[in-house]
C-alpha cells in the first residue's frame, strides 16, 4: 500500500479525508469544503481544505462523478486533471456544469474522484523513422 500524507486545513474541519466507497472502488471520493451555485455551462473551481504530498513517481488524477455528470451533468473540464508529486498546496475541483439547471454544491459533497496512479519516467530517443504498426498513421476515427 501507498502512503499518501494529506494536512486537513482550517476549512476542512468536521470533513472526511478522501475514501472509497466500496472495497472493489479505484477512485477515493473527495468533498468540497465550501458551497457554491455553478450555472449551465459555467466553470468554477471549488477548495477541497485538503493539502497532500504524491510520493514521487506517482500523480494523483482528479476525475468526475459518475453520479453527478449522469444525473446533473456535472463534470471536470480538464479530466483527468493531475496534481504532480512536488506540488503541496490546497486541491481545488474545477467542476463544470453542462446540465440546463443552475447546480448547488454544498459544504461536504462528493464532488470528485481521486486516484493515485504511478508514473513512469521515459527517454526520448530522435531516430529518421518510426517502426511500422497495424495502425500506421491513421488518427481519429481510423479503427471504426
């Protein structure tokens, strides 16, 4: 198991640190702070009170709710949005609505997924030619 060090701030008092909602779950819920109205089609970040420290060679990925976006359209613009191994301030959600209702975020909803995921570190090596594939060069839409 991964450790991940997490500072709960002032904002967050009485809120629960991000979990999984079943055994069987990847992503760990993760709740708003502070409440807000996100209009159709507005974007708006929203603080979590949450500060962690990734350990190197992973990123924690942000993503939506299924819940949220099926039933009210709500979802992160940037998914999956990354908070990088070095970085130690607050997680803010950027959330989205694309839904045709005004949405209300309140203090200590489930407004994303979180899910720590390993890196890898690569070399990029410039050659004259790339080896052939199946796929070839064909880009959106070529494999049906």
């Amino acid at each position: 198991m991964i450790e991940v060090l997490v500072t709960r701030l002032p904002l967050a008092e009485g809120l629960p640190l991000p979990s999984l909602a079943t055994s069987g779950s990847a992503g760990y819920d993760l709740a708003s702070a502070e409440a807000g109205l996100l209009a159709p089609m507005e974007r708006k970040l929203f603080r979590t009170g949450l500060a962690i420290a990734v350990p190197d060679g992973y990123e924690c990925q942000l993503r939506p709710r299924s819940g949220l976006a099926l039933n009210y359209g709500i979802t992160l613009p940037n998914t999956p949005a990354t908070i990088d191994s070095d970085y130690r301030g607050e997680l803010k959600v950027m959330l989205l609505n694309l839904g045709s209702e005004v949405f209300e975020v309140t203090r200590g909803m489930r407004i994303a997924q979180m899910v720590i995921a390993r890196v890898e570190r690569v070399a990029f090596r410039p050659v004259d030619r790339l080896p052939d594939s199946g796929r070839g060069s064909g880009g959106f839409g070529s494999t049906g």
